[in-house]
C-alpha cells in the first residue's frame, strides 16, 4: 500500500490574515481544485481544507514521485502568483508528522481557540468535497477518516471542548448554573456592542426564548433586535423590560450606572424575588456593584467573567495533555494497521521475485546443466531454493517480528525497495 504524504500549510500562527486571504480557496471553487489537485502528475489522492485560519493541503503520492514541486507549481498556478513570497508563512509535513498533524488538526489541539468544535465539521466537508470528486481513494482516504475517530474519542474522553473560552460563552455558563436550564427564560441587552450581541446570540442557541433589545439609539435597537428576531424597547421605558427580564446583558458605555441598588430593590419587586442575572461587560460599569448584596440578583461584571474564562483555559491546556496521549495511542494503531495490511502481500512479493530469479537463472545455465542427471539437477535445485531461503530467512523475520513498532511502515516499503519489488 502507497503511503507517501505530504501535508503543505498555513495557520494563525505562521501567517498574518493578508497572507491567509491571498492563499485562501473559497468554498465554491473547492471541489475543483481538490479534483485539479489529486489529478496532477504523479499525485494518488488529495484533500483541501481552506477556512479563515488555515488553508491546508494534503496529498498521497506514488513512491517514486516527490509532491513538493507538483503541490508548489499547484498553488502558484491557482493563485496566480511567484509563491516565493508566501514560502516563508508555509509549513511543510511528511509521512508520520503530516498524519498527527491531521489528528491534531481534526481534535481542535491546532485551533486558535483549543478545544473549539467547529474544526472538527470543518474537516469532515473537507473529506466528503475530496471523496466526492474521487480524490479519496486510498490510504489517504482511511487517515482522514481515522482522523476523524480520533477526533471524537479525545471529545469522549476528555472535556478539552466542555468549558467556556470567551466572555460571551463565559455569560451562558453563568446563566446555566443560576437557572439550571434555560429554555422560556427571557434576554434583554442594554446597548447594542458586539459583545453583548455574541452573548444573547449564544442564551438563544442555549434554549432562551424570547429576546429584548435597549439602545439609546432606538434605530441601533430595533435593527439588533430584527436580527434576533425580538423586541426593540425604548431607553425611557427600560424599567418595564427589565422587569420582566431573566438574564440582563449590558453594555452602553454610560457615565454612570444604568442600575443602581435602588433601582434593583424595586426591579426585584416587580418580579416578586424571582431569580435575576446581570451580566456588566460595561467598561466603566453600567450596573452597581452593591446590587450583588440583594436577595436573588446575582451580578457578574467583565473582571467575574474573565476569571471564569482564564481557569477555563487552563483547564482545557491540562484536558489537551491528555488528548495528546490519545493521539499518540492512535497513531500508533494506525500504523500496525497499514503496516500488517502491506505484510502478507510484501513476503509474498518478494518470495515470487527471488523464486523468478532463481528460475530464469537456472534457464539461462540450463546448457551447461543438461549432462547432470535428474537427481543431481534437484540435487543443484534444492541447493539453490535452500540459499534462497536463508537469504531471507532474517527480512522476513525483521518483517514478520516489527508489526508492534512505529516504523514498520517505513521497513516494509524499504524492504520493497530492496528486493525490487513494486506496490
């Protein structure tokens, strides 16, 4: 079986987004430069993934050809341009670094955000574009896919992607644990920043239901609000909205405290104790701290919300040490894989190549044989099939004794090399 990979890149961390954009492959033209690419010379299979913080490709080519050049000339052809300049930003990947790559890659271990689960869907329309203009074909194919399995085991074994990593995913977890769930609770935003925009986007997702919006701008509010399909709500009638209110994001940029303590002590009121959150990701603060003293208000400002975000990252750096055990696991299981399944098919190939030679040998000398007599002919035949046989009597021992090692892979298709035998 053919493994000769190449994974050639660019991500967040070696390329600045001018880069990225240049080298980027927009979605619609993704299926035919995969096709293009997996087509060239010398290339079996190959996949594309192009998203805002990686553009990645990866090929498997035939044993004899080197990829670089073909993956290079590719690129400058696609996007028109010397790549000498974008050279500097690329990572280059072969055989076993390019597969754990992949795993990492499909297990948000290479995300900016580590942990984050969109990578993972990302990855799987990589593979079905691929698979669907046949370029998939392979062993590259099973990597892939195998990529993707160890991808949801490091999610099944590990809570790398269980916790929150930014303030506004940060303000859901708040709410979940204030009001267990949260599906018919009710959302105002005070101020329309994007903070506050990514917060209430992220309480629907979670189940709230219905969403109110505040701005000293009505406009700014009523087109905030059209978005998420709620309620704009005048500044001068704030008081009612919030009343009425389970989660209170806010975020105006006031001089001054939108809610004061006095103001909450009567808010609290009109909704007979019932439980309230407010979140301030107001800087100077739009909601007194003092509101936290009250019965059933509980107030979390931006400082509350970064803390809860900093532990939740170092959780998830101590969950990723764990799945990089996993990979390695995996890494290995899939190279006894590939290994064992290029076995019997090598020590058979290798037997029939010796076994050709040893009788076009004898047909060639076959003159100079003809005066010995038919014992003395199998006497020469045994002589020569048993100095085969120890001649490989040690690579095939090598061959058949090295499954469990991480390169047997490597040996196998050296072994081929070898003894001249092809895929």
């Amino acid at each position: 079986m053919n493994m000769n990979l190449l994974l050639v890149g660019i991500n967040h961390r070696t390329a600045p987004v001018e880069v990225r954009e240049r080298m980027n492959i927009q979605e619609s033209r993704l299926a035919a430069a995969v096709s293009d690419l997996a087509h060239r010379e010398g290339i079996l299979e190959g996949m594309i993934m192009s998203t805002c913080n990686r553009v990645e490709l990866v090929t498997n080519a035939r044993e004899d050809a080197e990829a670089t050049p073909i993956v290079r000339t590719f690129l400058a052809e696609y996007h028109h341009c010397e790549l000498a300049a974008f050279e500097p930003h690329f990572y280059w990947l072969r055989q076993r670094d390019a597969v754990r790559h992949l795993f990492r890659v499909a297990s948000s271990l290479d995300s900016m955000i580590l942990g984050e689960p969109q990578v993972l869907g990302q990855v799987k329309e990589a593979y079905a574009t691929a698979r669907k203009v046949g370029a998939l074909n392979g062993v590259l194919g099973e990597i892939v896919s195998h990529s993707l399995a160890v991808a949801r085991r490091v999610r099944r074994e590990t809570a790398i992607g269980s916790s929150a990593v930014s303030v506004s995913y940060a303000a859901v977890e708040l709410a979940k644990k204030i009001f267990g769930s949260l599906r018919g609770k009710t959302i105002l935003v005070i101020g329309a920043g994007k903070m506050s925009e990514l917060a209430a986007k992220h309480l629907l997702a979670s189940g709230a239901s219905a969403i109110f919006v505040s701005n000293r701008t009505y406009e700014r509010a009523q087109e905030l609000a059209r978005a998420f399909h709620g309620t704009a709500v005048r500044f001068d009638e704030l008081f009612g909205a919030i009343s009425r209110a389970d989660v209170v994001i806010s975020s105006t940029g006031a001089p001054h405290f939108v809610i004061a303590k006095d103001l909450a002590q009567k808010l609290l009121a009109a909704r007979r104790n019932r439980p309230i959150l407010l979140v301030d990701i107001a800087v100077p603060r739009d909601i007194e701290p003092a509101v936290n003293e009250l019965d059933n208000a509980f107030v979390y400002d931006i400082d509350d919300l970064e803390a809860v975000v900093e532990a939740n990252r170092r959780e998830r750096q101590r969950e990723a040490a764990q799945a990089e055990k996993i990979i390695e696991e995996e890494l290995v299981r899939l190279e006894r894989r590939l290994s064992t399944r290029e076995l019997a098919p090598t020590i058979v190939a290798i037997e029939e190549h010796l076994n050709r030679i040893r009788e076009s040998e004898f047909e060639r000398f076959s003159g100079r044989l003809s005066s010995l007599t038919p014992d003395q002919r199998q006497a020469v035949e045994a002589l020569a099939r048993g100095i085969q046989n120890k001649i490989l009597r040690g690579p095939l021992l090598e061959l058949k004794g090295g499954a469990d090692r991480p390169e047997h892979g490597n040996i196998v298709r050296l072994m081929r090399r070898i003894f001249g035998v092809g895929e």
